[in-house]
C-alpha cells in the first residue's frame, strides 16, 4: 500500500509449506530508491489485506499458524500502524476471522469484503468508534476484485456458489444500506484480480 509517498510492504511468508509468517514491514523510498526495515507488527500474517485511511495504515486479517505446527489459524485481528510516531496499535477485531479478503476505505471508515469462503457478511469499522458492524448485503461470491467508485464499493468477478468457475459480473454495493446493482459484466471471467479506481 501507499502512504504519504512511500510503499508498505507487510507480513507475507516465504513459498515453503513449513515456512513461518512474517511481521516484518519495509518502506520504499521513492526518493532515495531504497528500502528500510521499519518497525514490525504485533501480529505474524499472511494472505491478509490493507488499506490507508486517514493518514494511517491498517492491516486485517489472514492466516498465522499455531506454535510448532504448520496448521492455520484463521484471524480477526486488526492493527493501525501511525508513520508520527512509527508505531502499531491494535484496535478492535473484526466480528468474523477471515483470510483473502479485501480492505478499503470509503466515507471515513473501512470496509472489508469477502474472504475465502461464500457468505462472509461486508464488514465496516469506524475509528472514532474503535468499532465494526455487519453491513446489510452478504455477497454470494469471493475470490473477487473489489474497488471504491463513488460512494459504492465494487466487487468484480470472482468465483460463486451458484456457478462453476469464475464469473464476470460487476456488482455496485452501497455499504450504508446495503443497497446493490448489477453493472454490465466484463468479457472475461475471472478470479484472484485485481482492480484500480483511475
């Protein structure tokens, strides 16, 4: 993710299946073209998700493993990470641990959408509040490319329960009401994308 003109780069794991996650996190300079080791998270994690709001980076769940063993463990977890003062801070956990999901900020807040499992309700977190709720629309679809667009947040293909395979549809959510549209599909069905507002 960006912040204030620089690249986070957060947690992750190495390819092997014994590999440990990561809470390491690396800052790109674009200036000086290089990186520095910045201070770690709290929290090991991978397959996790990211987003910028209010000058502030915050980073949501994925997977750890439990100690000495290789079994994963999915988490609802949640850190703030503050460039003023170089630090992470816990916040309040998501109501439901997920993996593979996607975060974004719209209106002030966070959402965060999907994970990889059908079902998992959209989720939104207000700072001022240290809270999150459950919005209203529960995607039967994941695996899906999703970006802000005006006051809606867009979830583009992705695999559904309904069909084998990927699709290409492109659905409009509004997170307030819960409200959503179906825009015209892509030509190409698709899963694991990614997507840009531009």
């Amino acid at each position: 993710v960006a912040l204030d003109g620089h690249l986070y780069v957060l947690g992750g794991r190495d390819c092997g299946r014994s590999s440990r996650p990561s809470a390491s996190v690396e800052r790109f300079c674009p200036a000086s073209g290089a990186w520095t080791t910045i201070t770690p998270m709290a929290q090991p994690r991978f397959s996790h998700a990211a987003a910028v709001l209010d000058g502030k980076l915050y980073v949501a769940g994925g997977f750890d493993l439990e100690p000495n063993s290789i079994e994963r463990v999915q988490l609802s977890s949640v850190e703030r990470y503050d460039p003023l003062t170089v630090s992470w801070s816990t916040v309040a956990s998501m109501r439901h641990p997920r993996d593979g999901c996607q975060l974004v900020a719209l209106d002030g807040k966070l959402l965060v959408v999907f994970g990889t499992g059908p079902m998992q309700p959209m989720e939104r977190y207000d700072p001022k509040a240290n809270a999150w709720e459950e919005v209203a629309y529960r995607p039967a679809i994941w695996r899906s490319a999703v970006a802000v667009l005006g006051e809606r947040v867009c979830v583009l293909g992705g695999s559904s329960r309904h069909v084998e395979g990927a699709v290409n549809s492109v659905i409009a959510v509004c997170p307030t009401t819960g409200d959503h549209m179906e825009l015209p599909p892509m030509a190409v069905k698709r899963q694991w994308a990614g997507c840009v507002p531009f």
